[in-house]
C-alpha cells in the first residue's frame, strides 16, 4: 500500500498541482504569490558532478520561462535517512537552473518520518542549511465534515487515507461526493479509493453501495441502476480503474490488450488482488501471471 499510495499521489499533484499550493498556503503557512499560472516542470536535474537527480514533482508558479517561485515536491513513506542529504541537491541544482526561491515539500504519511523529514538539514556549504516544508500525520485533520472535500481536496484525499477506518471519516467522504456527483469529487474519490487500505476501500464501497443517489449519473455508471447485479458491475468496473490508476502512476504505457483485460474482468476478488500486484510488477504484462481470469 505504502507504493500504491506514493504513485496515486504523485499523479494527482501532477494532473492537479494547485492542490500542492492550496496546502502549501493555506495549511503549512507558505507565502505564495496569487494569481500566478502554476504548471508542472521537468524533474530531470542535475548537481556539479552532473549526477542525475530526480525529484517526485518540481512546480513552478509564474511564467514558465521566467518563474518567481519552484517547488520541489517528495512523497516519502519510509525513513528519511538516505533521501535527507538529496533534498538539499534537489533545490541547489533547480535554484542553480531557474534562479528563483526554491522550496521543498515532503508529504509524509507516517508520524515518525514526518518528524525527520522536519528536521533542518545542514551541508558542507557553511551557509546552507534547508528545512524542508512537512505535510504528516500532525498536518493532516480528522476530516468528518463532507464540506471540507470541496475546500480541501488532497488534506480530504490524505485523511481518509489515514483515517479512514473510521466511519465518520469515510462517511464524510463518500457524503462529499454525493453533493457534487457532475463535478471533481467523483473524480478525487477515485484518488482517495486508491490510495486507502483494502480495510478502508471495502468500507467505502459498503457505503458507497448503501447510500449513492441512484438518479445521479456517477451512480448510474458504477452502480447501474440500484440493482444488485448493477451494483457489482460498478465495483468490478472501480477495482479495474483503480489497477489502471495504479500502473499510470508508476509510469507504465499500458497497452490496449492489458487495459482491454483489466476492464473486462468481471471477478472483483481477482481485481482486489490485481490492484495490489499492480504496484509491484515489474511491467504491466505482469499483472495477470498464470493466474486465469
């Protein structure tokens, strides 16, 4: 899970990178200027010895030729030790590229590694020490109000995540998606789906089954038409997309006879176990094995 959840988020802040400023600002207390264009940059860096560097995400807010400010985005689930002497690299080499502020994100699911990655990071350059901006655990509320999703997206996204056994906080989740059933919600909830646990996926799907609007037309894709034989259709059809979700993260092209097969596949518990191979394999022709259908 902790690679699925790596991969899941690193592709929303990809396609959605307002969310990172959202949180930089809002949460983490980031002077930001506003009204600026933000896109993805390339991560491709390098330091002196023309080592090759490769940040999760790099952001630039302003003109993308002439940036005002570069973000340097890192997912981190496990320790900080080897991944702490990079950082500083990360931001010499992107502030060396565009010749603007840099700051650094580390979006930390675990407490403990939240509190390392917080820590102020010295180098051999006397005057340089970096301390990395932390989105952990102690960042991360307990959301239980549906209205939050639509004020914060990827603190929502994180907190059923993390807290997601509890059913308040799944409630609430799924509640959001509800209100907004033409709009981004579903669409996140797809996010918040993949990067969950098997025990929070299968709390949101008992919930999801027993109270979407059955009119609405996000309900009627995934759920048909509130019958059972429909309702299965449509858990079937969000595993297959959460597999397809996973192996895009990761980087694959997954060709149109894998994708073909994942969609066709009917049998959610072979689904379920194909979501967690999907993070694991080496390529998406992989997925299958000699496991039949």
């Amino acid at each position: 899970m902790p690679a699925i959840l790596h991969d899941t988020l690193a592709k929303l802040l990809r396609e959605h990178p307002e969310l990172a400023i959202d949180v930089l600002r809002n949460r983490l207390g980031v002077d930001i200027p506003r009204g600026l264009s933000v896109q993805v940059a390339p991560v491709e860096l390098n330091d002196r010895p023309s080592r090759p560097l490769h940040p999760d995400l790099v952001l630039t807010v302003g003109p993308r030729q002439n940036p005002v400010l570069a973000i340097i985005i890192e997912v981190q689930n496990g320790p900080m030790s080897e991944k702490r002497a990079m950082l500083p690299r990360y931001a010499a080499a992107l502030w060396l590229r565009l010749d603007c502020p840099v700051i650094v994100l580390v979006i930390c699911p675990d407490a403990a590694v939240a509190a390392e990655a917080a820590e102020p990071i010295p180098t051999t350059l006397a005057t340089y020490t970096l301390t990395p901006e932390v989105l952990g655990p102690r960042e991360i509320p307990v959301i239980t109000d549906a209205t939050e999703m639509k004020v914060n997206p990827l603190l929502s996204l994180m907190s059923v995540a993390l807290y997601g056994r509890n059913r308040s906080v799944a409630q609430a989740f799924v509640e959001a998606a509800q209100t907004k059933a033409d709009g981004d919600i579903p669409y996140y909830y797809e996010y918040g789906y993949c990067m969950s646990s098997s025990e929070i996926r299968n709390l949101l799907e008992e919930i999801m089954a027993t109270t979407w609007p059955v009119y609405s037309p996000y309900a009627k894709k995934h759920y048909g038409e509130g019958r059972e034989d429909g309702r299965a259709e449509g858990l079937a059809e969000g595993e297959a997309k959460a597999v397809l979700t996973v192996l895009e993260a990761r980087g694959f092209a997954v060709t149109e006879a894998v994708r073909a097969r994942v969609l066709d596949c009917t049998d959610v518990a072979l689904l379920e176990e194909l979501v967690r191979r999907s993070a694991t394999v080496t390529t998406p022709e992989d997925l299958f094995g000699d496991k039949p259908e």
